[in-house]
C-alpha cells in the first residue's frame, strides 16, 4: 500500500450462543433504523433490503433471544417502536462494537504502522 492511499477498518462482529447468532451488527443495524423510522417497512428500504428479509430477520433474531424486540405502535397501523428490552440490546451491543472498533482501529494502525481510519459505516448519530 503506497503512503496516499486510505486504510480502513471495516468489522462484522456478532455474538454466538449455541452455535447460532445471538445479536449482530446486521440485527442492530435494523434495530437502530426501526428506532429512528417507525416503520419496518422504512427500515427495510434504509438498508437496501426486501421487506420480507427485514421482517424474517427481526423474527429470527426475536426467536434465538427468546424476547419480543419490537412492539406495535398502538393506533398507527403498521408502525413500530423498540420494546424495552430491544432498545437497551440495541444500545449496549452498538456500544460494545463501537468499543471493538475503537481498540481494532488503534491496535492495526500501531501493528501496521499506518494510519487506519473507522469506516463509519454503523455509527449512530449520538454515539460517535
């Protein structure tokens, strides 16, 4: 790599139980979007994803954790917000990556010797 060329970290980090997936970046990811829009439907559509994906994704994660993650918004149709448990899931697993990402992007540029920058790409707007 020549010295003007960027260097980036990218990561996917998830969490295992049993051999199957317990919470990932993917999952948060889509969490996060559910969040912020409402709307699974929106989130899908954030993510570049079918709606049909998005909606096995977030039942598939519900089943493996063995807890509702999202909940109807009463009253609005098919509008979404995070269930209690989600949104502190949600939080703490973004903020447990963002910790790795942290320690992964400091530790290979020291390694390396080159300067290794985050990608950015699953930041949250209040945590970065």
């Amino acid at each position: 790599m020549t010295k003007n060329q960027e260097a980036v970290l990218r990561l996917r980090v998830w969490i295992d139980q049993e051999e199957k997936t317990y919470i990932g970046i993917g999952s948060t990811l889509l969490l996060q979007h559910i969040e912020e829009l409402g709307s699974l439907r929106k989130a899908a559509e954030a993510l570049g994803m079918s709606y049909r994906r998005a909606w096995g994704k977030l039942k598939s994660a519900e089943e493996r954790i063995g807890r509702p993650l999202v909940e109807k918004t009463k009253g609005k149709g098919q509008r979404f917000h995070l269930s209690p448990f989600g949104k502190e899931l949600m939080d703490k697993f973004l903020h447990f990556y963002l910790d790795v990402e942290d320690y992964a992007t400091k530790r290979a540029s020291e390694l390396l010797e080159m300067d290794v920058k985050k990608s950015g790409e699953f930041y949250r707007n209040d945590t970065h």
